[in-house]
C-alpha cells in the first residue's frame, strides 16, 4: 500500500516537472522578446546573447557620461586633433606608425586628383592594442550636439543594470501605433459579435431542430472547412471590389456575420449535450424558437461562446493576410500589418523597437487567456461529451 502511494506521488512529481520544464522551454522565446524590448540597439543581435539589458559608463573631459561601444582598437593607436587645413580642429584616431614629428599625412581632392599632405596634429591619448573606442550616447533619437568619444581599456568601463522603457514610448514616435490598436479592436470587438451570434444560431438548428437534409447540410459544411484560403482569396477580392469594401475594415469583420464551420461544429457538439427536455419544457410554456434559443440555450453555452470568442478573437487580432489584401491605406491598417510596415520602412530594422511593439501586440492576448483559462478548458472538456 505504501509503495502504490509512494509509485503515484512520484509519478505524479514526475509529470509536474516535465510540465513545468517544457512551459519553461516554450516560454524562453517570449521572455527573449520582452528582455530585447528593453535594450539598446547594439546589444539586441549580439553572440552570445545579452539577457539582461547593460549601460556602460566612462568618464570624457572629466565628466562620467553613458556610452556604447564601437569598435575595438588592433593596434597601438593615438587620438589627435588636426591643427591646421581643411579639417583643422577635428579629431581623429589613427595608427602610432601614421603620425611622423606630430604631423600626419591626409588625402585631400581637388577636382579630380587627390594629393597627400601633411598636417600639424596634436595628440590627446595614447591608446593600446585592445582597448575600445566608445560614444556618447544621445539621449533622444537624435543627438543635438556633436557626440563625444574616446577609447578607454575593458576595467575604465563602469558596467551597469538598465532597462529602456523609453523604447514603447518611442514606438509611437515611430508609427501610429494606437491608430493600429484601434482597428485592430474594431475588427476583432465586430467579428466576435458575429461569429459567435451567427455560428451560434446556424449551430442551434443543426442540434436541436428537426428538419430534413440536416445531417447532409451540416456535413456539406464542415466540408468548406477543407478548403484552402488561395482557393477562395481571389475570388472573394473581386465580390469586396465590387461592393467598394477594399481598403475598408469590412472584409475583415463583416463575413463574420455567415457564420464559420469551425466555431458551428464547436457549438452544434456543445448544444447536443443540454437535456431535450429543458427545450420541450420552453415549447410547452409558450416559446417560440428563437427564444427557447435566446432564454435557454445561450445561458447554459457560456463556456463554449467564451471560447469561440477567445478563438476568434485571437486569429483576428493576429490576422496578417487578409488586411495585407484588402488593407492599402495606412490609416486603416491593423496591428500585425503595421509591425511589418515598422520593420521595413527604416534602412536598418531598429530590433529593440520592433520587440517592444511586439511584446504590446502579445502582451493583450496573453492576458485575456490569463483571466479566460479556466472557462476556455471548460468549454473545450464539454464541447465533446456527447453526439
């Protein structure tokens, strides 16, 4: 008898931990999303990669500012500032073996030959091989001033803990990302009203009607469910051209209103498993169908609309292809089509900010699982019970 307590508890410690390990595996892409969302750029791509956000501080003309770094120096080097010619106050870095009685030779172009002359520099710093040239860091997108730099060794660098949250408020600098959240809403907030009243009402005939050819036409429509979207997606362009809905929110919540095979095979399973007799009993008191629907149905359904909203709601909040279709103006584009215009309107993809819009994109989903989990299981456990 203890052995069975013993074999079961441990097999049930077992199972937890291989759970526990597997969420934590599955959830590493998503923690790796949040951390870049609060880095500098530099440290978004780095191998290895950087966990934890950094800021390094150095100290140049006397003050400790933050910066990043650049390059690292291959060869005993010198900073200089050229004294005299066109170039006269800059400074530069430049090998030991370049400058020759504190003078450096400088290509200079006039018309089309360049000569080489030679220029009075003083020198700053000496710098050895290893070292790290580093930059002031702008405190805004842009520096208003000419930056700072210098090339200090490994240990002149003050390393510390920092997490950016000035990269979310610099998304919507970038892109009008509340304009997206807005549509995003709107399609998602319509389309769960519709497909849940829709796909509810088509289910409750297909469960608790009798009428001829039911079965037939419930089979021919899960059969739409077998085909594919670029069967159809040329198609359905033409009929939204016609009705003038292209580059309109409403190919993406009004088709909604037909109801959808998927969620109508979910209800119809769940509907079969509410007692007869709860219906016979409305009948018997005077209700017509549509309230026996309205009154008793949808009441006892909970758990199943619930998870057909979820359903929907996330594939709509999600959808990337139908607004990449109907979708042209920038006014009207949603959330995931608005990511991939951030991503490629900049020469260079700006990763930290790209994370940080897509960790506000995830974040809402997320959470709305979060608060729906236990209702969604529910809904899922009951929806087969019974045919």
């Amino acid at each position: 008898m203890e052995k069975a307590i013993f074999y079961k508890r441990f097999s049930r410690f077992l199972i937890y931990t291989v759970l526990i390990v597997l969420s934590a595996v599955f959830a590493v892409p998503f923690v790796w999303v949040v951390v870049t969302s609060l880095k500098p750029v530099e440290q978004t791509m780095t191998i290895p990669p950087t966990w934890i956000p950094k800021a390094y501080y150095t100290e140049i003309n006397g003050k400790e500012i933050e910066v990043k770094k650049d390059k690292k120096i291959t060869e005993p080097s010198i900073i200089a500032r050229i004294l005299e010619g066109p170039r006269s106050g800059e400074k530069i870095i430049i090998s030991e073996t370049g400058i020759k009685n504190n003078r450096i030779a400088l290509k200079e172009q006039i018309a089309d030959r360049v000569f080489e002359k030679y220029y009075k520099v003083e020198i700053i710093k000496k710098v050895k091989k290893g070292w790290i040239k580093v930059i002031e860091r702008p405190e805004g997108q842009y520096a208003k001033k000419e930056l700072l730099w210098t090339c200090v060794s490994e240990s002149e660098l003050k390393e510390k803990v920092k997490f950016r949250w000035n990269n979310y408020a610099e998304v919507f600098e970038k892109v009008p990302f509340f304009l997206y959240a807005v549509n995003t809403i709107i399609v998602c907030v319509l389309g769960v009203f519709g497909v849940v009243l829709s796909s509810a009402l088509v289910a409750y005939g297909f469960a608790k009607i009798p009428w001829k050819g039911r079965d037939t036409f419930f089979m021919l429509t899960l059969a739409t469910m077998m085909i594919p979207f670029p069967v159809v997606m040329i198609p359905l362009y033409s009929v939204f051209k016609h009705l003038h809905w292209i580059d309109t929110l409403k190919p993406l919540w009004l088709p909604y209103f037909f109801g959808s095979a998927f969620n109508i095979f979910l209800l119809r399973q769940f509907f079969m498993t509410i007692p007869n007799s709860l219906i016979d009993a409305a009948r018997i008191d005077g209700c017509s169908e549509f309230e026996i629907f309205w009154k008793v149905i949808l009441p006892l359904s909970k758990p199943v609309l619930a998870v057909v909203a979820l359903f929907h709601f996330m594939f709509a909040w999600n959808d990337f292809m139908g607004p990449l279709i109907y979708l042209t103006n920038q006014e009207n584009y949603t959330l995931s089509l608005g990511l991939q215009v951030f991503q490629s309107q900049h020469g260079g993809t700006e990763w930290h900010l790209l994370m940080a819009a897509s960790t506000m994109v995830i974040l809402p989903v997320l959470i709305l699982f979060f608060f729906t989990q236990k209702t969604f299981i529910q809904g899922i456990t009951l929806s087969g019970l019974k045919e």
